[in-house]
C-alpha cells in the first residue's frame, strides 16, 4: 500500500508540474490552466478573498505588534514578526483595499504602479498560489523528496562539499519553497547537521522559489509553453552557482557547529534504502493531516506573503514609474547589454529589472513583461530566480537567522549571485535562439 501511495502520488505530483498539457488550443502546465479556469469564471471571488485576507492581515499583524506573543502557536506563526516585516503587510493590505475601494491618490492607482499590481499581478498569484501549495504535497510529503534526496546524498559531499542531508533541503525548496528551504537549513545548522559555512552555503546556493512561483512568472512571461526549458535553466544556473560558491573563502563562515553540536553523516545510500525511506514517508502520510496544514499555509500566505509583494511591488513600480532611481543604479550595466547584441530600448528596460530583483524577486518579472524581446524576457525572468535573495523575504529570513547573515551579507550574496549566473543564463538563451525556441 506505501508503495503505491510513493508511486501514484509521485507521478501525479510530477505530471501537473512538469508536463504540458493542450487544452482548448492552449499549452500549458495543469497549474496553468487551473488559474486560467478560476480567474475566467471566479475572478470577482478572488478579489473578495483579498480584500478579505487583507483587512485580517491589518487588524492581526497590528495586535502582533503589541501583543508580541499569542497563546495559539498558530497565531504566532500568522501575525508575530518584526517591525520592518509588519509595516510592510500592513502597508501593502491598505494599499489593496485603497485602490480597490477607489480612494487611493493617483500615483498609487495608477495603471502602471499600484493599480497594475491590485488588479493584473496579486489576484492571479493567489490562484496560483492556492493550486501550487495545494499540489506540493504530492511531490513533498509522499516519499519522492526522500526518494530523490537519498540517491543523490552521496553527490552533495563531492560537488558541494555538504553534508548528504542537505538533498533534502535543496530538493524540498526547489520542489516547494525557498523560504522554507532557509528555515529548514536554520534549524538544521541549530540541531548539528551542518557546520556555520556549510549551512551558509547551502541557504544560499539552494533555497531557490520553488516551482509553483516559478510557474506564475513563467505564465507572466509568456513561457507556459517552455516550462521545463525555463525552469530547467533556473535549476542548471543555480547548480553552476552553488558549485562555484561553496570553493570560495567565505571567511565570515566559519566550519564550526552551531553551540558544539554534531550530527554524523555516514554518507552511505543505497536504491534500497531510498525506496525503504520513500515507502516510510508515504506510509505514515496522512492525506487529512496534509490538506490541512496545506491550507494553513496558503493562508500564511496569503497573510506573511502577498501583502509584502503587494506593498514593496508597488513602491518599486512608483520609483520606476516617477523617478530614475532604478536606471542611475543600473547605468553600468547598459553598455555590457549593449555590447551583448541588445538593442538600446532593450538594455534600458533589462538593467535596471537586473537588479531591482533585489527589492523583491516578482519586480523583474514586472519591468521586463512588455519587452518585445523573448530572448530579455527569459533571461531576466531566470536571472530573478538564480539571484536567489530579494529583501522583501528571503533577505529579511538570513538576516534574522541563527547562521550570522547581515543585512550587507545579503547584497553581498546577491551581487555574486548575479555575477556568476548571468553569463550562465546568458548562454543557455543564446542557444535556445539558434535552436529557434525562443525568438531575439
């Protein structure tokens, strides 16, 4: 029966996330046509939800603010976090709800600012959102993480230089997500499991947004139809980085255990003992317990989550939109895209998308999306996943991390991100257009 549930459950799981699928003329993933199929006839629902989500992500974040502390561990994890991460949710929920109500000044409403992300950007990723952690668990909690993970253990000491249990934090934030991925790391670098710098460079080198955010920008991008083209980019340049990265000084990260701790690993895995493990996981699965911590994290979401994008995307749009903040930071990069074979209205619009990623990893996605250009869609569109740390989450979760990040470490690792993934990223696009999958 365990096997079944490994074998069944997996292959589901892979089927709606991997394999594109025609219906009505259209090419896409099954996630894709799920959120097509809810936004064509449900969209008013969905905005209802929001302005729903966003007046209990006010009135509970402000009660977190001075509470500090519920009974309800629930709680906690839904409204308690630090003031910077606070006035963000509770500016980007005011932000929904003033715009949706009509009230919001101008430069907020505005089509290409606030009004663009209220109406085009935040309804579609809560579709999406709801479908992907809906479907997660059949790729996360039926034993193909454990499955996959155990095989390639041996591989991670080698290329890596990291334990084999870091398999399963790389596979289960590529397969979910990132920022789970870093807490997971976080706890596990506390328990022993990995030394400061291993636990550095595996936060930093494999907690990447999962495929169910990938698939959002992918769709925003238009590039459904290349899915596993686009995602197996985003996998192949964070691979190059992880394996560049982990040979380097990194002399702030020390090889010492959090507070003594140490756990060995033996590093010997075998087929058998990935299916005993993959058959355990699924066995002790209960598929009640999964739906409901499932929905309990779309609704984390959609509190911790989206209120953030909603607000830090819309002020990065403001600046875009009013000011040249984002052009003057990005002034050096145009003559490399220009001597790249870009055009000079093309470089303009993928510089300064090349690095307001890292503000939040969905603004790339946001600057590029008009862009005639395939072949700058899909470079910059990948370049914000392999960037990895955007400050609106990730960023914020190193920085208040047991594994000692700062608020400069993190740039740090996002400018070495960028250096090494985009010739990477570049390449693998230039081929794709001579291979006539992706036009100039």
């Amino acid at each position: 029966m365990a096997i079944l549930k490994f074998g069944i459950y997996s292959l589901i799981g892979l089927l709606s996330f991997l394999l594109p699928i025609t219906i009505g003329g259209e090419s896409s993933i099954l996630m894709g046509h799920m959120k097509n199929f809810i936004m064509n006839h449900f969209s008013s629902g969905v905005n209802f939800l929001i302005l729903f989500c966003s007046i209990i992500t006010i009135v509970g974040t402000g009660l977190g603010l001075f509470k500090k502390n519920f009974k309800e561990q629930y709680l906690n994890d839904l409204f308690v976090t630090d003031k910077f991460s606070s006035i963000l949710r509770i500016g980007g929920s005011i932000m929904f709800i003033l715009i949706s109500l009509g009230v919001a000044p101008q430069f907020l409403s505005n089509d290409t600012t606030g009004g663009l992300m209220a109406a085009d950007m935040i309804p579609p990723l809560m579709v999406t959102f709801f479908i992907g952690v809906m479907l997660m668990p059949l790729l996360t909690s039926f034993g193909l993480v454990e499955f996959i993970g155990t095989l390639i253990a041996p591989v991670m000491r080698k290329v890596f230089r990291v334990p084999g249990y870091a398999a399963i934090d790389a596979l289960a934030s590529f397969l979910g997500d990132g920022t789970i991925g870093i807490v997971v790391t976080d706890q596990q670098y506390q328990k022993g499991y990995y030394t400061q710098r291993e636990a550095a460079v595996i936060a930093t080198s494999f907690s990447i947004v999962g495929i169910s955010f990938a698939a959002v920008v992918a769709d925003l991008l238009q590039f459904s139809k290349i899915f596993w083209i686009f995602y197996g980019t985003i996998a192949f340049s964070t691979f190059v980085a992880g394996f560049i990265i982990t040979r380097l000084p990194l002399k702030k990260f020390k090889n010492e255990y959090y507070e003594g701790n140490k756990v060995v690993d033996d590093g010997a895995k075998s087929f058998a003992e990935a299916i005993h493990l993959a058959k355990s996981t699924a066995g002790k699965a209960n598929e009640k317990d999964i739906l409901v911590d499932s929905l309990f994290k779309i609704l984390v979401i959609y509190i911790t989550f989206i209120p953030v994008i909603m607000c830090v995307g819309s002020i990065g749009l403001i600046l875009a939109e009013n000011t040249s903040f984002f052009n003057i930071l990005s002034m050096p990069l145009l003559p490399v895209l220009r001597m790249l074979g870009f055009s000079h209205d093309v470089a303009a619009s993928m510089a300064p998308a090349m690095i307001v990623g890292l503000s939040d990893m969905y603004l790339p996605a946001l600057f590029i999306e008009n862009t005639s250009s395939e072949l700058a869609r899909f470079i910059v569109g990948t370049l914000s996943f392999a960037q990895l740390i955007f400050l609106s989450e990730t960023g914020m979760i190193l920085v208040n991390s047991k594994m000692g990040f700062t608020l400069l470490d993190v740039i740090k690792f996002f400018i070495l991100r960028t250096v090494i993934t985009f010739p990477v990223i570049y390449t693998i696009a230039i081929i794709l257009v001579k291979l006539g999958i992706l036009n100039s």
